[in-house]
C-alpha cells in the first residue's frame, strides 16, 4: 500500500529476531510458542511468521482461518489455536491442518463428542485464577479421561499468569499447576505456563524439555513491566512510527491551540503539525508532554490530538521546518522514542499502541531472510 500522506510504518525483522534469541535463551530447554495473535500484535502475521520459521518451535494465534492460511502458505510448525474453536465446522479443519486447539469450556467439549473428525492434539486450559476461560482443577480429571476416550490423547495442561507484570508475581496459581501435576489427574502433561513477563521474572515457570513457553510483547520490542524499560531487558524496537511535519506556526503569549484550546502558550513559542492523529491509531487521549522526536530532538506533544494531526512544541528545535522527520515511537529518522515511555504518558501499554496502527498507514518491512 501506498499513500502520499508521509506517515508510515516500519517494522525491523531483524529486531524481531533478536528479541526472539533473547527469549529462547530465556526459556532454556522449554519449547517456544511465538504469539502472533492480532496480526502479530501489528506487525504482520505473515511476514513475522516467515521471519521467525527457522527459529521457533511453534505459533500462537487465535483464528483458525489464520492458521489454516499459514498452512497453505507452507508453514510447518504446531499451531496453537488461543481460544480454540468457536463453531462445529471449525473442527473437521483442526484435524485436516493439524491445529492444537485451547479446550476451556463443556460446549467446546460437546461439539468434539459429535464431530466426525477431530484434531490429535489439544491444549487443556486450567484456570488457577485469572477466571477468564478454562477449567476448575477439579473438572481436569474428567476432561483428559473424555478426550483420551476420544482419541485425542497428545494432550498439554495451558494456563494464564493475571499478574506476572506486577509485584504479585506467579506464586499461587504456579502453585495450583504444581499440585495438579503431581496428582493422577496431570502426570506425565506437559505444561504450558509463561508469558513475556513470566518467562523474564520467574524461572520456575517455564518448564523442561517437553513444556511450551509463550513470549508476546517481548518479541516486537515491547516491556511487560511498567517499572523496567525494554532496553534494560536487551530487547530491541520493532515497530517504528514515523512521519513529518506538515506545517509550522507561531504561537503569541495567550494563544490557544487545537480542538478546545487545551494548551496556551506562556510566550511566544513555535510549533509543528504532524501528519499523524487518532485515526492512524495514535492514541487521542495522549496529553500535552508525550514525548515524540523531530529532526533527531526529542521534544513532547501539545494539546488535543485530532483525527489527522497532532501539534508538537519546537521550541529548541530552530532547524525544524516543514518535511523534518517525526517519530511517534521506534527508531527512525526522526529519532528515538521509547514505545512504552509514549505509553505510558497516554495511560495505555505499547501492546495497544502497536495493535492499534490503523489499516490506512502503510508498512514496510525490513530485515528480512
């Protein structure tokens, strides 16, 4: 896609390999799910699945259309389907493109009893205390015996950390896992347990030889704690926003600027307008004082941002003038900026920022093999 608008995307594969290697150093002899639900959180499922198929043992993601495109376009790997299925017809095609469906509900096991066909592997999903989906340890007994009985015996117990970002840590829905595995009911499962944030803070959670790991917002250059930068982790960006200044002004002592004059300059002062608002998907909610980059120097944003534009504050930025360069976040001509910094000025985590790249802005993709 082309545009003749300046903004645009720019997602490094490189990059995204070398926080992949961060990671399998990371999880030791545990095997990896790489998750590229959401279009790999914004950065093409495709392209990041082609950039990581030497690498990863396997993928993550949440359609079964999706899947079954990356079967059809040569990918290999075991594909784990997030939330499983959603429909009857879904499952003859699990068995068909062997895709490892996340069981977590009865209906789910329902619609397995009466398909014609049914997949050879599953994921059972085990809530220890995220209450979103998955079952009670209780119930995990009866649902391994149902689907063995069906023929469905290649069977890994799944859960979610709620809180492995937080100071809370993993300890008591680890401990739940534990205890079940050393039961009847989950000898000899393999287990599939950490996320970025787990798989970084807290060994234990990551199993041997025969368990899965599950790296997201670590592999596109994202931290998962809000108290430590995705440097200080040996992470590199992935995605880089960009575009340029479209015009500049000056604003006089008591000038307003924007939608509901939110911000009033103090002295006379110059700005810049950036190709670049909410409909791009840059958050409309990022106050005054985000920080952005112009002509290589950092500066912050100023006041509303609109649909298509955004104001920054040039004010020790002279050579700044119409066609500088601007980065939102990433690397880039324009300079650096820190996706989770930007974040966090806007109340948000990068995870949203990078989901949130409108359709309309197109990307490029670099680094590739």
């Amino acid at each position: 896609m082309t545009t003749s608008r300046p903004i645009r995307v720019r997602i490094d594969l490189a990059a995204l390999r070398h926080n992949f290697s961060v990671a399998r150093r990371l999880a030791g002899k545990a095997k990896i799910w790489a998750v590229i639900k959401a279009d790999a959180y914004g950065h093409g499922q495709f392209q990041v699945a082609k950039a990581l198929d030497k690498l990863t043992d396997g993928y993550a993601l949440l359609e079964t259309e999706t899947a079954v495109a990356l079967r059809e376009r040569g990918c290999g790997k075991p594909i784990l389907l997030l939330e499983g299925f959603f429909a009857p017809e879904d499952i003859p095609l699990l068995a068909r493109f062997d895709l490892t469906p996340a069981l977590h509900c009865q209906t789910q096991l329902d619609m397995l009893v009466d398909a014609p066909l049914r997949p050879a592997s599953a994921c059972i999903k085990l809530n220890t205390g995220m209450n979103r989906l998955g079952f009670r340890p209780e119930e995990i007994g009866a649902v391994r015996l149902l689907l063995e009985e069906m023929g469905i015996r290649r069977l890994t117990l799944m859960s979610h950390f709620a809180e492995a970002d937080t100071p809370v840590g993993v300890g008591e829905q680890l401990l739940r896992v534990q205890q079940l595995r050393a039961s009847d009911t989950g000898a000899g499962l393999p287990v599939s347990l950490a996320n970025s944030a787990a798989l970084i803070r807290y060994p234990e959670s990551r199993g041997g030889a025969e368990d899965w790991v599950r790296p997201g917002i670590m592999l596109y250059g994202g931290s998962p704690f809000v108290d430590t930068t995705a440097a200080t982790l040996g992470l590199q960006p992935v995605m880089t926003l960009e575009s340029q200044l479209i015009g500049v002004q000056i604003l006089q002592t008591g000038e307003r600027l924007g939608y509901g004059g939110a911000f009033q300059a103090e002295s006379p002062m110059r700005i810049g307008i950036v190709a670049c608002g909410y409909a791009d998907g840059y958050p409309r909610h990022a106050p005054t004082g985000t920080p952005i980059a112009v002509a290589g120097v950092a500066t912050r944003t100023l006041g509303r941002v609109s649909m298509d534009m955004l104001a920054v504050d040039l004010s020790a930025i002279p050579q700044a003038e119409v066609d500088s360069p601007v980065t939102l976040w990433g690397i880039g001509e324009g300079g650096a900026v820190d996706a989770d910094v930007v974040a966090t000025a806007a109340d948000t985590i990068s995870y949203e920022l990078f989901c949130a790249v409108a359709p309309r802005v197109p990307r490029r993709w670099i680094g590739g093999v």
